[in-house]
C-alpha cells in the first residue's frame, strides 16, 4: 500500500522533500501539505503534488484520515507543537532538525513518544546516511588511525537570511556536527566553549559570525567546530579526525578536475540541497520503509534531545565565554 504524506511547511526543504518523495522515491505520495503562508502551500502542490489537498490548519491535517505519515518541515521553533500532535494522533513523523529548539523542548517528545510505547519519531539528521561520512567512521572503526585524539571540523554556507541569529548557529547550524559526531566517535559530550573571533563584515550586526566551538567527549576527545555562514564562496563541510596512527579526512564531493586559462581548479557546491542530495533521499527512503515495515531505523528522538542538550550549553557558552560542563542523562532502554 503506497504511504500517504501529509507535509507541514513547504519552503526550501519543504518543497524538497515533496519532489523527491513523488518524483525520486518509492513506496509513498504526498496527499496533503500545509504551509502558515498559504500562497507557499499552493505553489509547492502545483510544482510537485498536484493532488495533494492544501490545509488550513496543520492540526487538521495531522489527523486527516488522508495522512499516514507526517513530515515536519517548518520553522524549528514550530517543530515541538506538530511532532506532540502527531504522536497523540498515533502516527508517524519524519521531524528536520532542529527536533525542538531546546533540550526541554526535545524532552516532552521523547516523554510522550515512551508514554505511546513505541517509536514514532525520525529527526532529519541526514549526516549519518551520508556516503562519505560513512566511509570516513568505516576507516575510524577499523582501526587504521587508532583512537581518535582531535577532530577540526568546518561548517561553512556562503550567506543566510535576514532572520539567522547567533542561536541559529548552533540551533540550526552546528546541530549537524552535534549528532553525526556523536554517531562517528560512539561518544558524549562533556563540556562546550564558544569563542568569536574577529567579526566578518559580511555578517548583519546582529548575528555574531564566525564562531569557533570547542567541545570535549567522555573518553577525551578535543573537538573544534568552526562555524562560519557567511563565508561568501561556497557551502563547505569539512571534518579531518587526527588518531593515533593516522589522520582520517571526510571526502570532498567529486567534481572536475579543470585546466584551463592558465589555471588548474575544482568547483565548491554554494547549495546544501546539492551537497547532501544522496543523504537526503536515503534517509527519506529509510523513513518511508521504516514506517511501512512498522520499524522505524533512523536517528531517534533521543539523538534529537542528545544533540539539544549539547546545542543549549552551547548557546549558554556564547554568552559566558567558559568552559561549559554538558550533562547529558543515560539513555532508556526504549531507544536502545
Ligand atoms: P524556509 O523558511 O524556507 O521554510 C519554512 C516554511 O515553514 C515556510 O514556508 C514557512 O511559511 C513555514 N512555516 C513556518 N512556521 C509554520 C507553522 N507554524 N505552520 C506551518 N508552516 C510554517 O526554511 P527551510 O530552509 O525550508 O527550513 C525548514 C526546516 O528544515 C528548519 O527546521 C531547518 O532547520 C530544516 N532544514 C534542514 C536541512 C538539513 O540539511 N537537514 C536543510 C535546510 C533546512
Ligand atoms: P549502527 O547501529 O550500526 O551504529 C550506530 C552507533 O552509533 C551505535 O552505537 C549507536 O548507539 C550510535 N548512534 C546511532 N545514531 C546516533 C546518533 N544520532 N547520535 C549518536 N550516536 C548514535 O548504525 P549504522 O548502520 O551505522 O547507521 C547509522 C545511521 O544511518 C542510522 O540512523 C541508520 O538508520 C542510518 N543508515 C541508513 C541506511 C540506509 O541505507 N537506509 C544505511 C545505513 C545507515
Ligand atoms: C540549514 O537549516 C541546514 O540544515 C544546512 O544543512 C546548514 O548548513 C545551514 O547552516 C542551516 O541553516
């Protein structure tokens, strides 16, 4: 039986999200979609779901008889309010990152998801599904490098709107680096400092850009994370794991090897839909077998409250400029 998908939110990852499921993937369609700007709504069903009905109300929506499953695609701070709805309603939802804006907010989610007694929850951290993550914790789980001792990362966009704040950096932005870290190391955070460096003048006044967050695991770790999203000349992902043995770096994405007018030079990707495009349809793919198969496989509630946590000390560190400790509680049996 094909899947029926109800999608609140229809902006860029919203709309996305609706092509690849009607037009990449397999097993599901889009029946329904909701947007708070109605014109949104209307413009991504005509682009990608012709069928689909449009919702007034998201709320409506969830409990339509006409949607299996629900894709939670707004705004962060909306994402707590439909995730709740879906799980009262009994049905599955595939949650984008940020899963809530704050730990707390996370933790209601993951409250209510073991209240129902079974998994309903998939956060769309889609790292972990990339290829070349994946190939990078295949070298670090065989050994070669020996323990991990450092990680220099890099989270780099050209531009952000008008509406990205300094919280967004780690609310939105480093979240990212928060899970698949954690996921690659097969560790915790202990502790978070944020440091600002000289101010690009690129950057709105508002927004403090770059950042450089330094964060420490259980087993000893040092992690740095450069966060810098208006860096002008591309989206550029970086993250080199020096070990014991050996240095481990995660593939750049491939392109042209070009020759020309005296100069030898390889294309940067500006857009993070294009860099991520693999990872975005396996994991979609996951989320709509999963559901199908009544299991679902993909990083939980719990990875999205693990990353929240983290991403709340860090926010608290921009403003204190300490060394943060990061107290993260054991994880239930429910999500094991
Ligand atoms: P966007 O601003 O392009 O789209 C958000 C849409 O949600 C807008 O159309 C807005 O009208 C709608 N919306 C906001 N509040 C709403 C509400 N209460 N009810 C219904 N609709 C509402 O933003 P974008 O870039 O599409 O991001 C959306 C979410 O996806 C964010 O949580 C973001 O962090 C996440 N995201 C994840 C990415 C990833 O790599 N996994 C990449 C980009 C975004
Ligand atoms: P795995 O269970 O073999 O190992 C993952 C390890 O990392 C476990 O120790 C687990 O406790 C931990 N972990 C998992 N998610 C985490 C997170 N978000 N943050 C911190 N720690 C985490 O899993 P795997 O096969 O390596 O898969 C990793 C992710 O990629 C999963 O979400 C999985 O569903 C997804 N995946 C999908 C496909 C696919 O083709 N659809 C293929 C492989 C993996
Ligand atoms: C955006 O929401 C994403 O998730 C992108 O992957 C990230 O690079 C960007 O900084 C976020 O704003």
């Amino acid at each position: 039986m094909t899947l029926k998908l109800g999608v609140i939110g229809t902006g860029a990852i919203g709309a996305d999200h609706i092509r690849r499921c009607m037009q990449t993937l397999s097993g599901a369609r889009v029946t329904a979609v909701n947007d708070i700007n109605a014109e949104s709504a209307a413009s991504a069903v005509k682009s990608y779901a012709p069928n689909a009905k449009v919702f007034s109300d998201p709320h409506a929506l969830i409990k339509s008889d006409e949607v299996d499953a629900v894709l939670v695609t707004s705004w962060g701070p909306s994402h707590e309010e439909f995730v709740l709805a879906s799980i009262t309603a009994g049905k599955y939802v595939f949650c984008e990152k940020p899963l809530a804006t704050t730990g707390e907010g996370c933790r209601h989610i993951v409250d209510a998801e073991m209240k129902h007694g079974k998994r309903l929850v998939q956060v769309g951290f889609m790292r972990p599904y990339d290829s070349g993550y994946r190939a990078l914790k295949a070298v670090l789980d065989s050994g070669k490098i020996g323990d991990p001792l450092m990680l220099h990362c890099a989270h780099r966009n050209p531009r952000v709107g008008k509406n990205y704040n300094t919280d967004m950096a780690i609310t939105d932005t480093l979240i990212h680096e928060l899970d698949v870290l954690r996921w690659m190391l097969n560790d915790d955070y202990v502790s978070a400092q944020v440091i600002f460096p000289r101010k690009t003048p690129k950057s709105l006044p508002h927004l403090r850009d770059p950042q450089i967050v330094l964060l420490e695991t259980a087993k000893g770790t040092r992690i740095d994370v450069e966060i810098f999203v208006n860096c002008q000349y591309g989206y550029d992902i970086q993250c080199e794991i020096v070990g014991e043995l050996g240095i481990a770096k995660l593939p750049e994405p491939s392109a042209v090897l070009l020759r020309s007018e005296a100069a030898r030079s390889e294309e940067i990707l500006t857009d993070w839909k294009e860099r991520f495009i693999g990872a975005y349809d396996v994991e979609l793919q996951d989320f709509i077998d999963g559901v199908r198969s009544d299991k679902l496989r993909g990083p939980s509630a719990w990875s999205g409250y693990a990353a929240a946590v983290a991403a709340d000390v860090c926010i608290k560190a921009q403003v204190s400029g300490a060394v943060e400790p990061i107290n993260l509680p054991a994880q239930p049996a429910f999500y094991n």
